[in-house]
C-alpha cells in the first residue's frame, strides 16, 4: 500500500520530542531549559498575584484582591476543611502553593508557543510529593511522638490483633514507601498522557486539512481540537485540586492519626 504524498510528508514528531526539549544554556544537569522556564514562571507568577493582591488589599475585593480571595477561599472550604479538618490553619499557605504551582505550571499545555505542562515531565512531580511526604511525618511526629506516631500507623486501632501480621507491613510500606510515588506518578502520568493526546490531535488535525478528500471533515477537526483544548483546561486544574487534596488528607491523617 503507497501512502498519499501528503501522508508521506507529514512527520510524526517522535515521542521523545513530546517531553524533551534542548538546553537554553547550561549543560547537564543544571542545564536550563523550557521545563526550567515554566517552573520558573509557575512560582514567580502567583507570587507576584499575591504580592500585588497584598499589597492594594481593601476591605470590599476588587480585581485583583478579588481573584486571590477567591482561591483563598477555595482551597479553604474544599482542600484544608475536607482533608485536614481541626487545626487546618497552619497548613493553608503550603497548600496553596501546591495548587497555584501545580495549576500555573499545567497551564502552559495550552500557551502558544510554550504548549508543555510542567508536570509531564517526573522531576517537578516527584519533587513535590517529597515535600508533602516529609512534611506530612514531621507533623506527624511532632504532634504525636515519633514512637507513639510510628505505633499508631503501623497498629490502626479497631483491627483484630491476629491481623497484624498483614495489617502492620501493608500499612508501613504503603504510607512510608508507596505513597509518595503515587502521589507524584498520579499526577505526572495524567499530565502526560494528556499532553501526549493533544499533540497526537493537533498533528492528525494537519493531516486532515491537507487531505483534500477528507474535506467534510475539515469542519469538525477545527471545533473539535479547541474542545479538546478545553477539556485539558480542565484536566490541568482538577489536577491541581487532586494533588493538594491528597496532600491535605495525608497530613489530617498525619495531624489526627486515629481518626
């Protein structure tokens, strides 16, 4: 079968060239490039709405002010009150970094000329989830003892004692070793896997357009690579939301361990 000269002169990026991109300057590891800048621009970017929210604060929100309070808000009543319950307040600032980072950062899937989520690639992820992990023992060491801490999720309260000798190893190696990399890989595999979706329709859409057979669905292709657009849009936040909820609950599991 001969393919079409249009389809043999439609490249296909390779996957690598999906999440690979080549040094601004640097070299090797502390080589800088798109993935450094949109990390870059996902911390100094809320930093600044904060900065400038803060500093023009009235008492009756406008603009600005307005659309801080809002996340304020928003990160309040359905992350820390949900996850943490009693005692959230100390925890508000952390989480939401994690989900003005997380959002700003996944944005850039859709930015011209950017059109790479942060987290499509493991090392922002993976970071993250570390901070949250070492976080979330420390508070609840803290609060609790470390030996009493350790006691009190090894041994959950309510499981028969014959059970322990299941119960005990399940609950150290899932909250101590397996919970920070699925906490990250949840988020980085979402994240790429819609990156990788996207780009695959935007390419299949030029491929349509050149095909002048196809041209009923020249109409369709357009309209339907904006919805997906969308529904990325979506996906980016409600990732955001997820990794801060998690992290929240870690830590109300953490700051109450019996509950």
């Amino acid at each position: 079968m001969t393919m079409t000269p249009v389809l043999a002169a439609l490249e296909f990026p390779p996957i690598e060239n999906v999440v690979e991109w080549p040094a601004m300057f640097g070299d090797g590891w502390y080589a800088f490039n798109k993935i450094a800048l949109i990390a870059l621009i996902a911390t100094a970017a809320p930093a600044l709405l904060f900065f400038m929210a803060g500093r023009r604060s009235k008492l009756v929100p406008r603009g600005v002010q307005s659309f801080v309070e809002a996340i304020i808000s928003f990160v309040e009543n359905q992350v820390a009150k949900p996850g943490i319950g009693t005692g959230y307040e100390p925890y508000m600032p952390l989480l939401i970094s994690f989900f003005c980072f997380i959002a700003v950062g996944n944005l850039f899937e859709v930015i011209p000329f950017f059109q790479m989520p942060l987290n499509a690639r493991m090392g922002a992820p993976l970071v993250l989830a570390l901070v949250a992990y070492f976080f979330f023992i420390i508070v609840g060491m803290k609060h609790n003892g470390a030996r009493n801490y350790l006691r009190m999720v090894a041994f959950p309260s309510g499981v028969p004692k014959a059970m322990y000798i299941l119960v005990t190893p399940i609950e150290l190696v899932s909250t101590f070793v397996v919970r920070p990399f699925s906490h990250a890989i949840r988020l980085f595999a979402n994240m790429l896997a819609g990156h990788i979706l996207l780009v695959s329709f935007g390419v299949l859409c030029i491929a349509v357009w050149q095909l002048k057979l196809l041209v009923v669905l020249e109409a369709l292709t357009f309209p339907g690579l904006i919805a997906f657009t969308a529904f990325e849009i979506g996906v980016s936040l409600i990732q955001a939301f997820v990794f801060a909820i998690l992290a929240s609950v870690y830590i109300g599991g953490a700051l109450h361990p019996e509950h």
